[in-house]
C-alpha cells in the first residue's frame, strides 16, 4: 500500500507540473513550471526536471510568461 501511495504521489506531482514558457529579453526560451512570481525575481523548476533544483531569474529580465492556460503576462520597466 505504501508503494502505490508513493508512486501516486509521484504521478500526481509530475502532471501538476504544466509547461509555462518564459520569454527573456534577449531572446532565449525557456520551458518551465512557474512556481512563484514576487517584485524582484521569477522561481521556475524546468519542466525537463520537475523534481530538480528550483531555478530564479531576475524579474528585469523577462519580457514575457505564457502560461500552460493560454494566459499571456507582460513585464516591463
């Protein structure tokens, strides 16, 4: 029973995970769980390793964030 809560568990984590996509102003892509957005800096995990390190970048530096809904957020100066 322990095993199929884990694996449950495991199973509902990665599909919670959708694929948002982060525009930075240089050009670059990057495909990402957005997992927090505050005043100065962006936290993403990488939908390549969902259970990895949870990645920040600068807020200044992202152009734009398509979220896995459709929803389109602009950042600017």
């Amino acid at each position: 029973m322990r095993y199929l809560t884990l694996l449950f568990t495991l199973l509902i984590s990665t599909l919670c995970c959708a694929e948002d996509i982060i525009v930075l102003k240089d050009g670059e892509i990057i495909k990402s769980c957005v997992i927090e957005i505050n005043q100065s800096e962006v936290k993403y995990k990488r939908v390549s390793n969902p259970n990895g390190p949870t990645y920040s970048i600068a807020k200044n530096d992202v152009l734009a964030i398509t979220y896995s809904n459709g929803e389109k957020e602009t950042f600017s100066k």
